[in-house]
C-alpha cells in the first residue's frame, strides 16, 4: 500500500515535470489523423467517434483509439486496444506496447474524451506526442491546447461544438 502511494507521487512528479516544460508550438494544418483515448467506464462507442471523425475529413486508417479501463477482466466487451493502471511503472515509465506506440504516434490532434481525473489519463495525455490536444473540463487544464466543457454523456453536443472550434481554427 505504502509503494503503491510512492508509485502514484513518482508519477504526479514526472506528470508536473513533463508540463512544466512543455513548449507549446501548434501547426496550423488541417486535421489529417486523430487519436482519440476513451475511459470506457465513461464512453463504449467507438463506431460513433470514428464515423464522427470520418464526418470531419479524416480517412478511418489514421483514427486511432485507445481505451482506458480500470478492471482488465471485463475488456472482452470492449473494441480495440485498451490499456490499464498495470501498463504504467515508475515515473511514468509505460509498460505496454501498443499504448506507447500509439503515444509515439505524432498525430495531428488528440482528444481526451473523458472526465475521469485519472493519473494515468493525464501521463497518457501529457507523454502524447500529438500537436493539438483537445480535452474536458474537470482535468488538469495543463495537458490540453484546448478545452471543451461538454460531458460524455452528451456526445452530440460535443459533436457540434468540437466541429465549430475546429472551423474556428480552421483545421478542419
């Protein structure tokens, strides 16, 4: 319990570290791939997120989701990589293949679509090497060039209002 404790500061410090040297240069192209992380105890439809992407201009093959889920025993239900609180070590050390892959991935936008507060949402977010990151309210306002205040639940209003602050940006 104790290590558990220290495993969680250890990572809250690397998180403080990676933000507070973030350097903030956003291109001003249009949106070409998207990666989209889900906590799937918030969110379960991906057709819908893909088909809404798809809408916007961005080809399926670069639409890239990954979920998050906290018990791994009920992931037969879920579609495609996920990843877990066992995928993360010390200082924000990521233990699981396609979870660093697709951080690695240099995506023209990211979008956290969840609410949950979870450290390892944020190490996720914040180790992303997308160049645009679009979150929700309620969690650390650092990680995201921006923010939407919509809930999941209520998936059309975020629809609508993530497409009008994209022509705004002109990157869509």
């Amino acid at each position: 319990m104790i290590l558990k404790a220290f495993k969680e500061k250890s990572n809250q410090k690397f998180i403080n570290k990676l933000l507070n040297s973030k350097n903030v240069t956003i291109s001003d192209k249009k949106l070409e791939s998207v990666g989209v992380i889900v906590d799937a105890s918030e969110f379960s439809d991906a057709e819908a997120l893909k088909n809404f992407f798809n809408e916007l201009g961005v080809q399926l093959p670069k639409i890239k989701i990954i979920v998050f889920v906290e018990d791994e025993t009920k992931t037969e239900k879920l579609w495609g990589n996920y990843f877990s609180k066992k995928d993360f070590g010390w200082r924000g050390a990521i233990k699981h293949a396609e979870l660093k892959m697709f951080l690695d991935t240099e995506f023209d936008a990211l979008v956290s679509f969840h609410k949950n507060d979870a450290l390892e949402l944020k190490i996720a977010a914040a180790v992303s090497k997308a160049n645009f990151k679009i979150g929700l309210t309620n969690v650390d306002d650092r990680l995201y060039d921006f923010i939407l205040d919509v809930t999941t639940k209520d998936f059309d209003v975020f629809k609508t209002e993530l497409k009008k602050y994209l022509t705004i940006l002109n990157k869509i």
